[in-house]
C-alpha cells in the first residue's frame, strides 16, 4: 500500500458523473493522460504545482487581500490536471451553444423593438417589465449587424447521466477569458510532453478572432478604426484580463477619464489631440456606463455615451441592456425562445428551474428547501446563492422571509451534483466538482467558440460552488481529437 | 551574446509553437537551417526530436554556432578586454559561462523543463545588457560592443525574415493571415508592437514594414543601420586609417538602401533576391568592419 501511485488512491464519488472515471475504468479520453501521469511521483506533481503558482505569480495574474493594512498578493488556485473533453462532446456544445446564442440575440432585438415574443405570450409581459436590467433607455436603437451578444460565456455543467446543461448565460460582461489562454500557457510549462502527445485543440487564437469581431463592427468608410477597451481601473478584480485582452489584441485600455463625447462622438485624449473612437469593449457595467442616463454619480462612465451610441457613431460592446437577457428567470424561457424564434428544439437543456413569483413554485421550494439552490435573480459570482441542503436554520429563516417579501428577484432549481474531475490537491489526487464556461464570439461573420473554455472547480471537498469569489479554482480545459 | 539571445529567443517561440496543434508542424528544421550547418541528413535526424535540436542548437560543442561555444567565445573576447570593460559586465559573461557548463542545464534542457532553461538563459542574456548599459563608460568599448550587436542584429533579423518568406515561398502577393506571421513578430519580440502600430490587415506588406523600416521597433532592419550608423560615426571620428572612406561608403550604401526605399514596394519586388543581395552586403560591411578594427 506504501508504494500505492497517487493516482490509484482516486476514489470517485458515488451518484457523480466522473470526467475520469467509467464506474471503474478509465474514460478513452483520459488514458493518454493517465499513463503519462502514471510515470510521475508526487513529488515531481508538488513541484509542477508550486512552478505554475510561480508562473501566475511572476505574470501579475494576482488578485489583493489586504490584512492588517498590507496588501498580499495571491494567485487564484489553479489545478495542474486538465480536464478533457472529447471532440464529439465538444462538437454538442459548440452546436447548442450556437443555437442558444442565435435566439438570445433575437430576443434582445426583439424585446428592445417590436416585442412580438411579449405579443405572442412566449413570454410573460410582467416578467420582463419587473426585470431590473431590462432598459427602457436602449428601446430603439439600431446596434450594428443586429448584433447584441458579441461577447459571451455560457456556463454549463454536465449531470450524473453525463449530459451537457446550462446553468446560466452570462451576456453582459463575462470574465475569465484570460484564465483560459493562461491556463494553457501554463501547462506548456509544466506538461508541456503530455500536452504535445495529447492531440489537443488550439485556443491561442481567441484574441484574434475577437479583434476581428470588433474590426467588423466598424463601418467600411472607416479607413483606419480605433478600438478601446474601457475599464473600471486598476481596482477592478478583472483588471488583469483587461490589461491583458488589450496587449493581445493591440488597442488601447482606457477609463473613463480618458474619455469625452463632443458632438454625439466619442473621442480618447491623447497627447497628440483627440482621436475618435469606433469601437468600445466596454468591461463596465450597463449601470455605470453614462451618467446623464443612467447613475449621475457613476465615475466610471463617459457623459453623453447612450446618446453617440443611439446615433450610432460608436459601437459599444456588448451592447447597452443585455442584462434582461441573462436575467434568472428570463432564463427559464429561452427553450421557448428557441422553439419561438428558429423553430428548433433546443441541443443543450436548461436546468429545471422554478420561478418563485408563481405561488406554487415558491411553496413547492420552501418545503423542499433541502433539494434546492435558491438564486437571486439579480446576483451572480455565487453571491445571493443559497444551497438548501448546507443552509443553517437560523440563515434559513432569514433568508426565507427576504424570499416571501420579493419572490420575483429569486429562482429555485435542484440541487445538481456537478460532475467531478481528478484534482491535486494537497499531495493527493481527489474528485472535485467542476462547471465549464465555453467563450463565444459573434459577429457579421456568424458565431466561433475557440475550442476550450474556462473549467471552474470548486476546490473544497464536496462544494458544488466553483465561483472564484467564493473560493473556486480553475483548469486548463482540453478539448482532443 | 546579441545571436544568443536571439536563438533562445527563436528556441522559446518554436517551442512553445510546437506544442499547439494545428498552428505549426512542430519540425525544427526551419531553425536547425539558419542556426546550423548541419547536412541535409542530419537535419532530418533531428527535425522532430525536440530534446535533440535543442540540445544541438543551445549546448553541443562540435556545433560552432551553438549557444555554449558562442558563450565561451564571448567569455574569452571579454576575458582579453577587462581593461576596457567594467568588472560587473565581465563577472556577468562569467557567470552565464558557468552556468551553462552546470550538469543540470543539460540534464534539464533534455526534459520537460526545457522552457525553463531556455527562459533562464534568456534572462541572463537581459540581465547583461542591462548591466552593460548601466556600468559602461560610453567610449570606444562601448561603441564597438554596439557596433557588433547591431551588424548581428540586422543579419539575424534579415536571416529569420528571409526564412519566414521561404516558408510563404516567397508569394507576398496572397495575403496571409496574422497566424502565419505570428512566429516572426514573437522571435524578433515585436508581436505586441505590431499589434499596437498597425491596424489594417495587409499583413504581409505591414510586417515587412515593421521588420525593414520601421525606425521605432529595436529589431528592425533600419533601426539596426542607425545604431551602427550612431558607434560608427563616433569610432571614426579620430581614426585616419586609409580604409575609413571605403568602410563609410560601403556603409552608407546599405543604409540609403533601406532608408530611402519605398515600403510599400517591398511586397511587389523580387525579395528573394533583395535579401540576398542585403545579406551580402551587410556581411562585406562586417568584413571590413572586421578588417579595420581587429586586424593587424
């Protein structure tokens, strides 16, 4: 038993799809991998631990915890084995997510112009006029292409019975892109034999393609198109991808500062004069983004902005009021709006999902609160999120009259056991739950995913919570032929 | 030092290409080509062993032109000019020559920490520049020291560009994507500066542009004969030997060349031949340069 490799001391958990294991064989996809892992010790997987920790480190990709008035750095916890994730399965979600992209854009275009979905009873009226991200200030304006959703992360995670399901949309501003390209730079250093031997997919070249998406946003009379991307600043927990997002793709990152809007255009301060700007990639939210609209004391945002983009003098990605598309409970209806909108049935399958403005769901959900994850519907990063089955009685009773007093700002669904992966964590090798975030880009020339994604683990034992803000971790996601 | 730190440069950028699929093929031998005289046949031998080429191109000492002997050139040229450089530049050449004789760096350049090693040498190679910049008097030692990295530099940025359009078979007239020259830019470390500086997507006729003439970008061609032009113009300054005029015309030649050429020309022009002709010069402009400062 002493001389046991770490790898056959895996035990996978019961009732749990594992990514690695078949009950009690090693999936097809992981065996290259496996054998490989086979001729290291636990040793020589500490030290490539402690060198990836190094490498994030030495690149900055940090995020602040101040204790006792000191700032420490610490790198978000990445674990070295990749998860892996087979070209049929990929070739699934690249299909579905496509589809359900295809109608979330239809719906933004629509419910920000006709509202026929509204008209045809699809969708309840009522939801979407108590949608708080729902914004009136954007009804009507034509964005280019009738592109809304350029930038997307779709999170999805698979079940026991091994499928695919998405857990939320993210249509706004989703993070973690950088993770994934860093992920990848990082195991080229510490597997980089595995990773040459394991015939796996390129996502180099996601900053490309994104530039390239922004560049066909711009009108063709344009011969010389300047593209920023506008941060909050420095403080910003996504700072990082910011900053990083603008050196791969060669534009300028600016805050709102370095902003000004004269004559329904929008022009960056230079040293050399104003220079007007075609394309924001904004990484503000909706809220914070013009304060003659929206909050009057946002300093994060550029007076005069909505009114330029109604004119359309600057594009601004993703466009101005996706919230309301990936709203909780809006959710519930996208298989409708699939069906609605392109008259297909859906390839990926929601989540079973009980709203809680409807009085029956809200007392099937309190009476069964031990199955159940409650979700504020205007919250995300795992924040406002209770899991029935951890929740104390005193939180519960807390929570529960908050529930009674606003049911439409929350959403119940079943407690899902995410699947599970092998994990180093600590010396051993042990399962943890993970979701998987594929990035989407859209634009005139239709929708790519670079094969790959960011893989969120949640890095305590038994937690299904792989927020990053709540103690979640990520992995270099494989996808191979 | 200046083709060290451009080979593990080159190394680093093939490596990591290596290791994505569908991005490069992965063979060495684009590089074994321009680093090495191997044979037609003992290139194929190595082209696809990663650990071999390696090893060939960075630490085999019956490689001329591998980075340990290029090392222990420079270390003895500094050896034999300690009266004219500073303590710290020589106790930095010494170093790195120790530590790439240490069991380990062989033991690990033939695993899968190469990287490692590679970044390591990479970053003494900075480190010696920077030590040379902040502890050197600017006088003669100093001119000439400039004077070789810059002649080293343009050849190796001519040499690599060259390669990189032998690989497009010299077909300039098909635009290529970004992709295809990605691994020009992040060998010649201008790959953000392109991005940054050029918008529009004529990427050959622009990466050209950057690589040639583009004053501002460190590894250009242009930028390169300026600094020459710079060391050259001080180290002549009181030097009457009767080879200077000729050294200074020959000169002149390639810079006029490369300065008052119309960049955007450069895609529509045999440049097969213009760089072999460009090489050549540059190589005859080394030789008298070679010739008038260290023959006797």
């Amino acid at each position: 038993m002493a001389n046991e490799h770490f790898l056959d001391q895996y035990v996978h958990r019961e009732n749990t799809w594992d990514e690695m294991y078949d009950s009690k064989n090693i999936r097809q996809q992981y065996s290259h991998v496996f054998s490989m892992l086979k001729n290291l010790d636990v040793d020589s997987m500490s030290n490539r631990h402690r060198l990836a920790g190094e490498l994030f480190l030495n690149q900055g990709i940090t995020f602040t915890v101040y204790n006792n008035n000191e700032g420490i750095e610490r790198v978000f916890p990445f674990d070295i084995i990749p998860r892996i994730i087979t070209g049929s399965e990929w070739a699934e979600i690249e299909k579905g997510i496509i589809q359900r992209l295809k109608a979330l854009n239809l719906f933004l275009k629509d419910i920000y112009s006709n509202q026929q979905i509204l008209h045809d009873g699809i969708v309840p009226v009522d939801l979407i006029a108590s949608c708080p991200h729902y914004t009136r200030e954007v009804y009507g304006i034509k964005v280019p292409y009738d592109i809304y959703v350029h930038i997307s992360g779709i999170d999805l995670i698979r079940g026991s019975d091994g499928k695919f399901y998405v857990l939320e949309d993210n249509l706004r501003t989703p993070s973690g892109v950088s993770y994934m390209l860093e992920n990848r730079d990082v195991t080229k250093r510490i597997f980089p034999d595995i990773l040459s031997t394991s015939n796996v997919r390129s996502v180099t070249h996601y900053p490309t393609l994104l530039h390239e998406v922004l560049l066909d946003l711009v009108s063709s009379q344009v011969s010389d198109p300047y593209i920023v991307i506008l941060t909050p600043g420095i403080f910003n927990s996504a700072y990082y991808e910011h900053t990083f997002l603008a050196k791969q793709m060669g534009v300028d990152l600016v805050e709102s500062r370095d902003l000004v809007v004269d004559n329904h255009k929008v022009y960056t301060k230079t040293t050399k004069g104003l220079k007007q700007v075609n394309v924001i990639y904004r990484r503000v939210d909706d809220e914070f983004l013009d304060p003659l609209v929206f909050k009057q004391d946002s300093l994060l945002g550029v007076p005069g902005l909505l009114s330029t983009y109604r004119k359309g003098n600057v594009a601004i990605v993703n466009a101005v009021g996706n919230g309301v598309a990936d709203d909780k409970a809006v959710y519930t209806f996208v298989p409708e709006m699939i069906k609605y909108y392109l008259n297909e049935e859906p390839i990926l399958n929601n989540i079973p999902t009980y709203q809680l403005s409807d009085p029956d769901a809200l007392k099937y959900a309190l009476s069964n609160i031990e199955n159940l994850v409650i979700k504020n519907t205007n919250q995300s990063g795992g924040y406002g999120m209770i899991m029935g089955n951890t929740i104390s009685e005193r939180e519960w009773l807390k929570a529960k009259s908050e529930i009674e007093r606003n049911p439409r700002n929350y959403v119940a669904q079943p407690i899902i056991q995410l699947s599970t992966v092998p994990c180093f964590i600590n010396g051993k090798i042990q399962p943890r739950h993970v979701d998987l975030r594929p990035y989407a880009l859209y634009g005139p020339q239709g929708i790519k995913l670079v094969p790959g994604g960011l893989t969120r683990v949640a890095l305590s034992e038994g937690s299904l919570v792989v927020n990053s803000s709540q103690g979640g971790g990520s992995k270099d996601t494989w996808i191979i032929d | 030092m200046e083709r060290v730190e451009d080979m593990l440069r080159v190394a680093r950028t093939h490596y990591i290409y290596s290791l994505d699929k569908n991005i490069n093929s992965g063979t060495w031998k684009p590089i074994l080509q321009v680093y090495t005289d191997l044979s037609e046949d003992k290139t194929e031998l190595f082209e696809n062993d990663t650990y071999a080429a390696l090893h060939y191109l960075l630490l085999d000492a019956n490689n001329d032109n591998s980075a340990k002997n290029i090392i222990q050139k420079a270390r003895e040229n500094a050896r034999g000019v300690q009266d004219h450089i500073t303590r710290e530049v020589w106790e930095e050449i010494n170093s790195i020559y120790h530590l790439i004789n240490r069991p380990f760096v062989k033991l690990k350049l033939a695993s899968a920490d190469a990287l490692e090693i590679i970044d390591l040498f990479l970053k003494h190679s900075m480190i010696y520049v920077g030590v040379a910049e902040v502890t050197m008097q600017r006088g003669t030692a100093w001119n000439v020291m400039r004077l070789g990295k810059f002649v080293e530099r343009s050849i190796e940025t001519l040499i690599l560009t060259d390669k990189q359009c032998e690989l497009h078979a010299y077909d300039l007239g098909k635009e290529r994507d970004i992709t295809n020259w990605r691994f020009l830019l992040l060998s010649l470390a201008g790959y953000e500066a392109y991005l940054k500086s050029y918008r529009s997507t004529k990427h050959n006729q622009q990466i050209l542009q950057q690589v040639i003439f583009n004053p501002d970008f460190p590894h250009s061609i242009l930028y390169s004969l300026n600094q020459i032009d710079r060391s050259l113009a001080i180290l002549i300054k009181e030097n009457s030997n009767p080879e200077v005029p000729e050294l200074v015309r020959t000169f002149g030649r390639i810079q006029s060349r490369i300065q008052f050429m119309d960049p955007g020309s450069v895609v529509h022009i045999d440049i097969k031949s213009f760089f072999a002709e460009l090489k050549r010069d540059l190589l005859d402009f080394n030789a008298k340069l070679k010739l008038l400062f260290f023959s006797y």
